[in-house]
C-alpha cells in the first residue's frame, strides 16, 4: 500500500478561556512527516482525550510546559506502525506513545511502548491499563493506602480514574462510595460494585448527602474533581485520613478564583494527609502496575467502560464533552 | 511548715464566643486536695498558657474532650512537691504534669514528669524542653523533613513554637523565613538567626512580601496561623514541598467560616503533601526528642525567651493575651 502524502493534525489554535470552544482549536494539513533513522511511522488508530490537557493549554507552565498555539495537542496515541527503520519493531506492530492528535507520526522508538493486541484490546492502553489506569492504581495504593474496612470515597467516579479507583478499592476490601453527575452513571458505578453513589447534580447539599452515604465517616478521600463537593469530603474525614488530590476539574474552566471552605483546621484538628500527584512520578513502576492491573482486566474483577467518539476532526468536541460530564469511563476518539 | 487549708483554681466559667474574655473564667477556692496513695500534693511554681487550649473551650470534642464549664482549666504546669506518699520522689523535688491552672494539686507519680533543675531552668519543661519544644522538633523533622539549603518559612515565629523551628531549621542548614506581627519580634526572630522576617501587620500584599524574603520559593511551610499568610505560602510552595499544619490561630476566635483560596489546586499541580498533626502523635519519642533539644539548648544553639505573667489570677489575661501577639517565645504564669 502506497504511503498517503498528507498527514491532518489538530493544532492549539488559541488559549481558551473558561470551557475551551471548538474554535480553540484548528484542523490542518501537512505533508506526511518522514520515517526518522531507528524510528517509527505510525498511522494513529485510537486518541485519547484526557481532563488533565486543560492544563497544558493555559499558556502557562505547570507541571510541565505548556502546548503552544500553532503545536499539535499532544496527548496519549495508539497506533499501527506503518514504516520502520528499527530493528525490532516492524510494520503492522501496534505502539503507544504521546504523539497526540494526529493522523501520522513520526515516533522514536525509545517513546513508545509496544502492545500486544492478543492480550488486550490496544486501546486499553490509554485507559485501564495505561495512564489513567496507573494514576488510580499508584495514587490510591501510594497515598491513600487504604485498609480493608475503610470507606473510600472518589469523586469523577464514573471517569476513567475514578471508575478504576474504585473497583481497585473493592478489590481491597473497603466499602466505596462514588460522585458522579447523571443517574445512569450513578447506574454504572453502582454496576462496578460501588457501595453507594452521590449524583452531584441532584443529591444537595453535599455534607448532609455525603453523611448519609458513609456513615462510618471518611478514611480516604480520591478527589477528581474539587469545589464544593470536596470541601464537603473534608468535614467528614476521620482521624488520620488520607486524601489523594489527583485533578480539580471543577476548576479547571473557572477564571475566577477558587475560594472556599479552606481544609487546614480540619487537616489540623483529625491530623489528615493530603497530597497531590501527578502519576508520572511512578513511572519506574509502570511496569508493575501494568501487570497488577491486566491481572485484574483478565480475571474480570476490573471493567473498563469507553465512550468513543468517531473521527480526528471531533477529538476537539470529544475533549470538551469531558468538562459537561458527558463521557462514561474512558473517553477515546477512534480514527 | 504546716499546709495550707485552701486552693485557689481557675475554672472555665462560659464556653468563648471569638476571643475570649477575662468574664469567661472564674477564680474560685476549695478545699486543699488530699495527697493521694502512691501520689504526690504539688504546689504549682509555672503554669502554661498555650494557644491549643482554645480548641479546649469550645464545647465541643475536637482531639480530645473538652473542658467543660466548672472545671478546672487544664494545662501543663511545673511545681514542687509539698507532700509526697511515693516512694521514689519526696517533698522538695520538682515536677511537670497537667494538672492546669491552680495553686495545689493531687496527682498520680505516674502521670508527673520528674526534673532535675540542675539541667535547666524548671519552667523550660513548659517551653523549649515540653509541649511546645517537641512540637517543633518532631513536627519540623517528621513532616516537613527539611534538607540542608532548603527554605523553610514558619508563621507565629516568634511563638513557643514558631521560634524553635526556626532555630532547629537553620541547625540543619536551611533558609529561614518566619512571620511575626510586630517590629521587636521581627528584631527577635533575626537575633535567633532567621534569614528573613514578615510582619504580617505591616508587609502586605502578603504574595509580594513573601515572594522578596523567599526568592527561591519555599520547600517547608511550618504554619501556625493560618488565614491569608497561608494563602500566600501556598502559592509560592516549590515542587514536592511539604507543609506541616500545626496550628491555625488566626481562626480560633473567628466564628465566621474559615473562607478563603482554595489550596487544592497548587497541591496537585506542585505535588505537594500537606499534613496536620498533634505531638501526642509521637509521644512513644518524647525522650529521644527532649534529649536532642536539651542538648542543642545546653550547646547554646537553641535561644528560648519568655513572657513571664505573675499570679494564678493572672492566667486569663496570660491566654487572651496569645490571641491579641502579647507574648514573645513562651508564655508562662509564675506563682
């Protein structure tokens, strides 16, 4: 098969404001990249759209360097390799790498992790078993470390994080409530095994709501999401809880300031821990925590739910439907 | 000498609404306690004023039960042994212990600390050899566990505890910034040898004050107040930096909500790990850590100033006094 002569890419093409807008962003044409010299041409099979983005496109640096406008938005990719000028890695071997939204990419073969289609779907790669499902495995494990008998509560819990948390706490032996936005995720977590799910939208106010759900209080807390609802968690932690701050995403669109109930009298007076992590910050384990979880996929004690979206042109939509909640479990544009 | 017939106490008379006042406590007499089997009679010669203490009053169970109105306001203290009916310490020997603000007091030997005044000044098993000393040592080492060449910032410096920070910090070879609430603690809290000093009343904006005294961010925020210095701390707390929330004073009195910036979102983003504690927590080390300090005091590389109020009846205007920057270093009531 000829090798096509365009690659279509989607390019930052401004800063958003608030909820980024379909505008932001800008699909263009350019010439097919060139295989480089031990790497890799790969045709992108499935993107992954991803909450934690919306910080890499506020113009500032964060954690890491900001997207410019005018670059490719870089995230998570699985793809087909198509051309191969490395040794071990031939064409028509599935890879996954952060190549972003493209069509084409020329990748160096240091950058990607080679799949095996036979173990697992290829797209769990961007979910349950790459880096969503790692950020709930090290961050529950590392941080919260929760006990048998605990009650666990993750916020986002219908996501591809938090649906991963929580099943990976019910492995664990804790009692787990969930917080989602519609009732047919408060379905689907209940489906997982949650043992009891909050609908953000409708169950108000939260403290009153929250006691309810965990009567025995709060151990640890995973916390996707932020506002409100968090500072809701805060007053039910017990004694020497944990809380895992893994996103906000309640306020990653908001340009006002998030002000609040602030924590530190309740961290203070029931002695909590609360950390924030970014999971690369594990990634000398990835290894380990792949295993651990595809052992669970394949016993069946983790399911992995996708949301997919049809076409390189809609990851944009695809992207700000993560904001209106309107992915359940992972959400994937497939191409 | 014959014993007194009679014991003056201070009792909580009303549960505080904000600051409290002197009309919320009670000087009352009774009758002189009994010496108790295996026990001690003590006649109190320092009793101790903390800003804790007004968690105690609020009526409602924090850490620990409150003290209820009519009892006796529990503190640590250091007194003489008048009558002793223990084998192993006689009339004469000095001892700490908690049993708060009154003149005489029976107590158990177990629960009574004995001190040799030949090592220090009895009153110091209050301050930077007691509660205040410990907090500061295992508070400091544990959870912010601070590294040679990192800053350190600690609020309430020129307090019991803030002022020993400080001076453990810079042993260990840190930057040391404190903040303090009036020109001659800032001029303290640089004769202990902190690097850099705010005075919260006068340096404001709080963001750009910090920012000059800590131009390479801060990796340790020992907080003891609370309120918008923490606001401002957050903000300028580098990657993976640590916080030790060990006190909150500016909200003690406060009856309105705690409101302010939200400080989740520089958690996540820097990684942070943000934890409360009580010293109690490491009360198994309390002799590893008193030998420590006692050790740096002796060396002269620990300073400790006290604020001395004289008389039992005196003790309300002591602990009000904390809430409004009376005291530099250690708050102490001489009988």
């Amino acid at each position: 098969m000829p090798l096509p002569d365009r690659n279509r890419r989607i390019v930052l093409a401004a800063v958003p404001v608030g909820l980024p807008l379909e505008s932001d962003f800008l699909l263009e044409e350019a010439a097919l990249p060139t295989c480089p010299t031990g790497g890799l041409l790969v045709r992108s099979v499935w993107i992954s759209v991803d909450p934690y983005l919306r910080g890499r496109i506020t113009g500032r640096r964060s954690y890491v360097d900001p997207i410019l406008t005018g670059s490719v938005m870089e995230s998570g990719a699985v793809g087909e390799v198509i051309e191969s000028r490395h040794p071990a890695i031939g064409v028509g071997a599935f890879v996954t790498g952060m190549w972003g939204w493209q069509d084409y990419a020329a990748v160096e073969a240091e950058k990607v992790l080679r799949l095996d289609p036979a173990e697992a779907p290829i797209q769990t790669a961007l979910g349950v078993l790459g880096m969503p499902g790692m950020t709930a495995y090290f961050g529950l494990t590392e941080l919260c470390a929760p006990k048998a008998g605990e009650t666990v509560l993750v916020s986002g819990a219908a996501g591809a994080v938090g649906s991963a948390v929580g099943q990976i706490a019910k492995i664990l032996g804790c009692k787990v409530v969930g917080t989602t936005g519609t009732d047919s995720k408060v379905q689907y977590i209940r489906s997982l095994g949650f043992d009891g799910a909050l609908n953000y939208r409708t169950d108000q106010p939260y403290p009153e709501a929250l006691a309810r759900l965990c009567p025995n209080g709060i151990d640890c807390y995973f916390d996707n999401v932020g506002g409100e609802l968090t500072d809701a968690a805060m007053t039910l932690m017990n004694f020497r809880g944990r809380v895992a701050v893994c996103g906000q995403i309640s306020q990653y669109n908001d340009r006002s300031k998030d002000v609040g109930q602030r924590p530190f009298t309740e961290i203070l007076v029931k002695q909590l821990r609360v950390e924030g992590f970014i999971v690369t910050r594990w990634a000398a384990r990835f290894p380990e925590g792949r295993k651990q979880m595809a052992t669970w996929w394949k016993e069946g004690r983790l399911r992995n739910e996708e949301t997919i979206t049809d076409g390189l042109e809609n990851a944009p939509k695809a992207f700000i439907g993560l904001f209106r909640g309107e992915n359940t479990g992972k959400a994937l544009v497939r191409l």
